[in-house]
C-alpha cells in the first residue's frame, strides 16, 4: 500500500506507481493526512510515500531511496488586494506566516523567533486560513504542488 496526504496523488506518487507497476507489483493508494502517513509506516500498514523529507527520528522505520530531488524555491501568498508582500526573509519578521506541519524550511526562517509560525495540516487548510486572515503570508516550497491540494475535497 502506497501513501499520500494529499487530495490527489501528485507527479512523485505516479512516477513510483508506475516504476512499481513496471516491476509487476500492484499498489494500492489511499489518500491520509500526513500524520496517518508516518503512523501507518512506522506501524508496518503501508509500504512507502512519496516527498518526504529526511529527518532522524524517521530513520529508524523507514528506508531512503536515493535523493532524487535537490534544492527548493519558496513562493508566498498574500491576500489579494493586501498591501503586504514579502520579498525577502526579513520582510517576515514581526509577521506571522501559514506553514504546513511537516514542510521542512531553512534554519533561516524555521529557526527565526521574530516569525511567527502558524501551523496547519496541509495547504488547503492554510489556504482558507489566508483568506480568513489567521496570518500575513503563507510559504511553500517548491516541492509542494498547490495544484493538488487545491480547491480541497
């Protein structure tokens, strides 16, 4: 059984479901949020998941393909008609920014105390979040694909 928190599967999951269907192995996909993910493969129910970024605690269950992704650009939002628009990190400080739980940053931003962090499980949640004005700005990484969380189920 293959993994996602995502409402549809994304490029990384469909490029594994196929190299897998390639090797004659069937999967079995089921949609989660990103908490039930690591449960299920810290508990042995799934066999793998997609876009996950490596951390130590982590490494005890699972095992790493070969990194096949490097680096990432961030994008912020704003809402629109807002006069704020970040450009740079320290634009964000004395702010509060919309980041989904998980979602690694740099230490420049992660670690910044003067950004305050406003968590949410995925990026539809902080989506409705923004446009509710909870925060200034919300960041992803390029590595999050908007188009597959967006509008949410």
């Amino acid at each position: 059984m293959a993994l996602h928190s995502q409402v549809h599967p994304g490029i990384d999951m469909e490029i594994a479901m196929q190299a897998l269907d390639n090797m004659g192995i069937g999967t079995t996909v089921r949609m989660v949020p990103f908490k039930r993910v690591l449960a299920m493969l810290k508990e042995g129910q799934a066999d793998l998941t997609t876009s996950l970024s490596f951390r130590q605690d982590r490494d005890s269950y699972l095992l790493w393909s070969r990194t096949y992704r490097t680096g990432a650009s961030y994008a912020f939002f704003c809402r629109k008609g807002s006069a704020f628009m970040p450009g740079r990190l320290e634009d964000l400080r004395g702010r509060a920014v919309g980041v989904a739980r998980g979602f690694v940053f740099p230490p420049t931003f992660a670690d910044d105390p003067a950004i305050r962090k406003v968590e949410a499980p995925h990026i539809a949640s902080l989506m409705h979040m923004l446009l509710a004005g909870r925060f200034d700005a919300l960041i992803v990484n390029s590595l999050a694909d908007a188009m597959n969380c967006w509008p949410p189920a």
